[in-house]
C-alpha cells in the first residue's frame, strides 16, 4: 500500500505526513508513506487544495489535516 500527501511542503503538509506516519506506525501495516511535492503531479491527480491525503493513487481527502483516526479509519477502508 502507498499513503501519498500531496502538498507544497507548508506546515498543514507536514503535519498531514507526521499524522500519516504514525497511523502506519500504530496499526502495524506494511505501508509506504510518499510525499508528492511536484505541483504537476499534485493537479495531474485532480487534487485543487492541499494538503491531500491519497491511497494507492485515489485521493481520499483534501484541504484539511486530519486526525491519526481518520487516517486509521480510511487505511482500514483501503486494506
């Protein structure tokens, strides 16, 4: 599985990926957690405000930091 954020590198961005990683970290799955920077690549993947949170390519939300809950609740959707 590959948990994607998408975003400029802005504090939301980073927080989003630290909540990531420690939602991976907590239910033990094998999981790769990739930081999408590109602007191109951002946009190619219809995503407008960031930052964005996407599983295996399909984005699952945007715009907004979510809880290491959320993050758990939509991984268990996508396992």
């Amino acid at each position: 599985m590959e948990v994607q954020i998408l975003g400029s590198g802005c504090p939301k961005c980073k927080l989003l990926e630290e909540k990531a990683r420690e939602a991976v970290s907590l239910m033990a799955i094998e999981a790769e957690v990739v930081k999408i920077t590109e602007m191109d690549e951002i946009l190619d993947m219809g995503v407008m405000m960031t930052p964005a949170l996407a599983i295996d390519g399909e984005v699952k939300t945007t715009g907004k930091v979510l809880s290491v809950e959320q993050i758990q609740k939509i991984l268990k959707e996508s396992v």
